[in-house]
C-alpha cells in the first residue's frame, strides 16, 4: 500500500511539473509574438522614414 501512495504522489508531481511546464512554454510563446510584433511595427516605422526621406531628398527643407 505504501508503494501506491508514494506513486499516486510522484504521478501528482509529474502532473504538476508538466503544466509547469507547459505554462512556462506558453508563457514563452506569447512573448515571442509580442516581440515579434514589435519588431514588425520597427520595420514599419523605418520603412516609412524612410520613403519619408526618399521624397524629401533634395528639397530645402525649412
């Protein structure tokens, strides 16, 4: 009986770390995306800066 106690705690234990886990890998996920997105918007920005420039070059500017 004993042997069942000490497996149903280290099957709890193993359940328990595995939604860890799987908790930390979504956390990772999502992180991922954000910066990911982020870096988009960047791109984003300097592309427009710099069709901003092209059209720009070459005028005074004041």
């Amino acid at each position: 009986m004993t042997t069942n106690v000490i497996d149903a705690i280290r099957e709890k234990e193993a359940d328990a770390h595995a939604e860890r886990e799987e908790a930390f890998a979504e956390r990772n996920r999502l992180n991922q995306a954000f910066f990911d997105g982020k870096l988009i918007a960047y791109a984003e920005v300097l592309r427009l800066l710099g069709e901003d420039l092209e059209e720009n070059d070459g005028y005074e500017r004041n």
